[in-house]
C-alpha cells in the first residue's frame, strides 16, 4: 500500500495543488485546519504530515506541538510551508519538534524529495533495528514522547519475557492501554505486529546472553521465553542470518582477539 500522508491548509487552491502533486506516489487525506487534522489522526494510520503554518482555529505550529506531545501521534513526521521566512520563525517550528521547515513558493521536485527522505530514513532505521541483535529498540525513537513509550515497552516485555504466552492482549492490559492503541502505536515505529515485536524483542535478549558467553544456548533459549530450543534456532536465523552457535562464536572470538 502507498503511504498515508495528511496534507493540511486552509486554503483549497493549495490543498488542489499538494494533492495534484503527490497523489501519483501517496494516498491522500486533506484537512482545513489543525483540529480537523488532530481529529483525523484518531481514527487514520497517517504516516506524514505536510502543514501550512497561517491557518484559523489552529494553526501549523500548534498542530505540530500537539502531533510531537502526543505519544499516539509522535512518530508522525510533520513537514511544515510557511510563507513566513524569518529565522526566527524556522527556529519556532523546529522547535516544536517539526522534521522540515519548507518556504514558500518551494518546487514540487524539493517537496517530493523532502517527503520521500523523511519516509526512507524512518524505514532504514527500522530495518536496521530489527536485523541487528544489540541494537536497542530506542533507536527507532525520534522524540521524546516516542523514546519513553519504547523504552516502557521494552522494560514490559523483558519483565515478562518467560510468559511464552505473551500477546498484545496481555502486554496491553500490563502497560494499561487499548489493544488496539498499542496495536497501532506498535506498527507505526517498527513495522512490525506486536506478536513480531515480542519475538524481536526475546531474540534481541537472547543475543546479550549469548555475546555474554556465560549460558548454554539451551539456557538462552528458556530464559527468553522459547517454546523449544528448535524453535528459538528457528527464530534465531531468521531474524539474524545466522544460528546462535554461530553468533555465540563470533563474540567468544572477539573476546579472545581483546585479550
């Protein structure tokens, strides 16, 4: 599916214009201001805001501030126009936690290449943080609001880690949230199904106990919530493109080459 991008001004030439653009490449919702934005984002899997700053009721910069403080919005990337070209008011914007600060008359070609970065860097990091064992899940954060929201998840999931039963349904109710707000939230920082994260998360685990080198992989495998030591080689080398014997050698091989 294309990517979901919310385009946002009060003035219906230019909502014409953004959407004659972009919509070859994206799917489009339309908003004529920020509170009909901000009800939107309740209810779509919006993945990219492009925002006029001067609009009535609230404005671009108020949008922003409400989109980056909000956990269940915060990953949202907000591309902001503005006529309004003073230093001061890029410093305003970013600020407020906006990811690109666009002037006004800008090419269709800038806007195109800003919104395709900002949606290719978030997927880079993403994948990045899935395939590699020691990355930590903070990686994927690009707020504040993001950053604790993972990391609770993260400590929620460790702490139950040995539940082999653990589901979105049980991680909800731990982290006191609807399944289907963790459900979303979930997918729209990692890509990945809760369920997929949880699995991401045990491999993750089990790949600090393995470089520690102190466990047999049978003990790593139970102790990150494994059905079966089959199963968790399984899981292992699909994730990482290698089994845990080898991944356990090659840190055992670094810690001699220290020495």
């Amino acid at each position: 599916m294309l990517p979901l991008i919310l385009l946002v001004d009060d003035e219906e030439d230019i909502l014409d214009f953004l959407e004659r653009t972009l919509n070859t490449r994206y799917n489009i919702l339309r908003a004529e201001d920020g509170r009909q934005a901000l009800q939107l984002l309740e209810t779509e899997a919006v993945q990219l805001i492009v925002s006029d700053v001067m609009m009535p009721e609230m404005d671009g910069f108020e949008l922003c501030k409400n989109v980056k403080s909000n956990f269940e919005h915060s990953h949202i990337p907000v591309i902001l126009l503005t006529a309004r070209n003073t230093i001061q008011a890029k410093v305003e914007g970013l600020e407020l936690g906006a990811d690109a600060y666009i002037e006004k008359p800008f090419s269709k070609e800038h806007l195109l290449a800003q919104i395709a970065s900002l949606l290719n860097n978030r997927n880079m990091v993403r994948e990045y943080f899935a395939s590699s064992p020691l990355v930590h899940i903070k990686s994927m954060a690009h707020t504040r609001a993001d950053e604790r929201f993972l990391e609770t998840l993260n400590n929620t999931i460790l702490s139950n880690m040995e539940d082999t039963g653990l589901d979105v349904e049980k991680l909800a109710g731990i982290m006191n949230m609807s399944r289907i707000t963790l459900y979303r939230k979930i997918k729209a920082v990692s890509n990945l199904s809760p369920v997929e994260l949880i699995n991401v998360t045990r491999l993750k685990r089990a790949a600090e106990l393995l470089a520690s080198g102190d466990y047999k992989i049978y003990e790593v495998s139970d102790m990150a919530g494994f059905s079966s030591q089959s199963n968790f080689a399984r899981n292992f080398l699909k994730q990482f493109k290698m089994t845990p014997t080898e991944y356990a050698h090659t840190h055992q091989g670094e810690k001699k080459a220290e020495k």
